[in-house]
C-alpha cells in the first residue's frame, strides 16, 4: 500500500541549477497539493491540482512550477533554484478538499547552496 | 501571516498523563479544522478533525475541543503513551488548508 510516494529523498542543488521534485500516488484522488515547510514554520501551499489538466496557484508559488498530466504523478519543477528555495517538500493527495484529510509523502529535503 | 498559531513549540508529559496540545486561530471563516501527528522522516499523518459546527469530537484516546469564541481549539491525548511522542500540527480550513508550526510533545515512560 504505497499511498503517496515523493522522490528524492534528499538532494543538494547549486544555485541556479534546475530540478523536478516527483510525486505519485496510487489512491486515484483527485486532489493532489504541493507544501514546504522552512524550519520553525507550518506547512505553506505551494500548488495544488483538481483534477488531471487542472493546477492552480497556493500561497507561495514563486519559483516553481507543475503539470498534471495524469491523475496519479504531479511533479514540481524548480527552474532555477535560489537559496531562499532550502526546505523540505511534501506532496499530499486527498479526494477533495477542505473536510476530506490529506495524505502525505516523506518529505523530499532539498538544500541550495 | 500566520492564520493558525501553535505558541508552544514542546510539551513534555509523563506516560499515562494527560497531553494538552493548542491552536489559536485569527480567521473566523475557518469551517473545518484538524490535527495531524508526524514522526522523523515523515510525513503528517491525520489524526482528527471537528467541524465548526461542533464542539467537541472524540476518538479513542484524542478529543478535538473547539471554541469559536475564543477561535481556540485544543487536543487532549488520555492517557499519553511514549508511542505518541511527534510533532502535532493544527490546521485550520476555509477555500485552502493552513497550518500551524507544529508542537513537539514528548511523552516521558
């Protein structure tokens, strides 16, 4: 039972350098959401995505970008990575929003130096 | 801005003890909230969640306590065991989630 599944686990990128965070889920829900989470802080929405095709805007979306091709994968790509982008990511899915509970990757800590 | 606040960054409790864990919140658009528990490495795991229509929701060992009023909820954990020792996360729902920072409880055997 995989749930959702976040890769990598770790990585350290250079400033500038480009990379895609993947995530996968295997519940067939139709909401899937991107956060960070910088230290002493609560998780911030980054994207989140309605349906295969459909993404939309969180909190804090600059610098980053996703795509919806499916309904299980929805990667965010970080086009040129800056430090004030250091933090640890996790990609949730739920079936809907607001009242249904949003399952959670592992994390993918990322550090930009 | 921060709409969800946890103002206790650690607990500690002994074993068989009552945890007390809180959350004030500033938007009173808020119509749903729950806690989430998350271990090392991990990811938050729902927990519970109350719905701003009640006051107090119940499963097992965890009781969710809402106030409007105040915007305060609280979660209570009879009796603590060491396996609950995480850091607790709060969130608060209206359009998106918000989150707070998280308390880390530690529960002492």
């Amino acid at each position: 039972n995989a749930g959702v599944t976040q890769t990598p686990k770790f990585r350290i990128l250079k400033i500038g350098q480009s990379m895609t965070l993947q995530c996968a889920q295997d519940m067939n829900h139709n909401y899937m959401y991107w956060y960070r989470q910088d230290p002493g802080m609560g998780l911030k929405l980054i994207y989140y995505s309605v349906g295969a095709g459909i993404t939309d805007k969180g909190e804090v979306p600059n610098g980053y970008n996703v795509s919806r091709s499916t309904t299980e994968d929805f990667p965010l790509r970080l086009e040129l990575a800056a430090p004030s982008q250091t933090s640890v990511y996790f990609c949730a899915s739920s079936v809907d929003r607001g009242d249904q509970p949003q399952h959670f990757g592992d994390g993918t800590r990322l550090s930009i130096l | 801005d921060q709409q969800v606040k946890q103002n206790s960054p650690s607990l500690s409790v002994q074993e068989g003890r009552i945890s007390i864990l809180n959350c004030d919140y500033t938007n009173s658009m808020f119509d749903y909230f729950l806690w989430y528990k998350k271990y090392p490495a991990e990811g938050p795991t729902f927990l519970i969640s109350i719905s701003s229509i009640k006051d107090k929701n119940e499963d097992g060992r965890f009781t969710v306590f809402l106030n409007k009023s105040a915007k305060h909820l609280s979660l209570h954990i009879v009796p603590s065991q060491p396996g609950d020792s995480a850091v607790y996360f709060c969130a608060a729902y209206n359009n998106d989630m918000r989150f707070g920072a998280g308390t880390r409880l530690t529960v002492k055997p």
